[in-house]
C-alpha cells in the first residue's frame, strides 16, 4: 500500500467513525444531557443547543472529510473535538475519543505539510500498535491477568456470559504484546490485525464499545503502509 492510498483510507475510515459518533450523540442527546446538566457545569460549559450544533456540524464535515482531505474541514473538525474535550472536561468515551483525537491531529498535520505525510502515517502507526503493546505489558505485570481471574472478573462484572480460563487470558497478552510486529514484517501485518479487528468486534458486541472499531480500524491503513517500508 502507497502513501496516497494509506492516507486516503485512513481519512475515509475516521470520517466514518466521525459520522457515526455524531449520529450516535444526536439520537442520545437527552440522555446524555441528564449526565452533563449545564447547571451542574457552569457557564463556560457548551449548552445543550449548543452542543447539539456542534455535532450538526461534525455531521456535515465528517461527509466532507469522506470526500477530500481539505485543510479547513479538518481543522474545524479538531477544533471541535477541542469543545468537546472542554464540554465534557476529558474525552467522552475514552480512549475511541483519544484515538480520534490523535488521528484528527494527524491529518492537520499532512493536511497542511503534505511532505511530512509519510512521517504522519508512520506516527499514526506506532501509536495504534504502542497503545495494544502497552495494553498487554500491564496485564503481563499483574498476577491476576496471568491467572486469567482478572478477565473473568472482567466479563462478570459486566454480565458477559464467558467463562475464560488463563489460556484466553495468555492469548490476549500475547496478542497485545505482539502488535509491535506488524510494524515491522508484512507476514505479521494481516494475521495480528486480523485478531485485533475480531478483539474490537467483540468488546462491542460484548461489552458495548462500537466506537473503537471505527477509530482503531482507521490506523491499520497506515500500519500496513509502515510494515511495506
């Protein structure tokens, strides 16, 4: 995979998860306006109209993105993610929002500086590939995880109706410890992306977590870009 195609899928991926994150805030807006009441924040805080037309916006924007990498779209879509950060103080789904955010960035970047936009998918590859290592050296570190009773208090805790022993706990370590290889060698590349898609689809089946499917899903053309090198 080229740069000019890595760079596109990842754009077109992230404007997917863009899109869907803004449909996905729009439907539930009433509900999560009972979590961040405006009284409770203060004014500095984004109202509740107000937030709903941000997220009109990234609507509109996230199709444009879809369709070219233009500077100003992007941009407002990062300052955007700027409010919402200082709306709801931190990211408001975690890490997908994280993801997102560091993606957002990203594209400023080569937006702006198209030269360095090979040095941007490299960047965008080690941090996709650091967050699963990183992930699976903590769990390596504590005994429970090695034992496999942390994954299983895991799942009870969120009424997932698994029984894992420590073999599936091993094999999600290893995993994690092991995506720093598809960096480096396209005969890891698709196998080690094959397994993290399928970990994605099951947190969100599972567990509910539909938007990292999208956000990490967007950094996987630019690892395969880096493992071509």
């Amino acid at each position: 995979m080229d740069q000019i195609e890595a760079l596109s899928l990842v754009r077109k991926i992230l404007a997917l998860a863009l899109l869907t994150q803004s449909l996905e805030f729009l439907r539930c807006r009433r509900e999560i306006a009972l979590f961040w009441p405006r009284k409770i924040l203060g004014d500095q805080h984004l109202s509740a109209e107000t937030l709903t037309i941000v997220f009109f916006i990234r609507l509109v924007l996230s199709v444009s993105l879809f369709r070219n990498l233009f500077s100003p779209v992007v941009l407002i879509l990062a300052a955007t993610q700027y409010l919402l950060y200082r709306h709801f103080k931190g990211p408001f789904n975690g890490g997908s929002d994280t993801m997102t955010s560091l993606l957002l960035l990203t594209l400023c970047v080569a937006s702006l500086l198209p030269k360095v936009a090979p040095v941007c998918l490299i960047y965008i590859a080690v941090q996709s590939a650091l967050s699963y290592f990183v992930a699976g050296v903590i769990k390596w570190r504590q005994p429970t995880w090695r034992s496999g009773k942390a994954l299983n208090q895991f799942l009870t805790l969120h009424n997932v109706p698994l029984d894992l022993g420590a073999g599936a706990a091993w094999a999600l370590i290893l995993f994690e410890c092991l995506m720093p290889l598809s960096l480096v060698t396209e005969v890891a590349t698709l196998p080690l992306l094959s397994l993290a898609l399928a970990f994605h689809f099951m947190n969100a089946f599972y567990l509910g977590l539909n938007r990292f499917v999208l956000a990490w899903l967007a950094t996987y053309p630019a690892i395969i870009y880096c493992s071509g090198l």
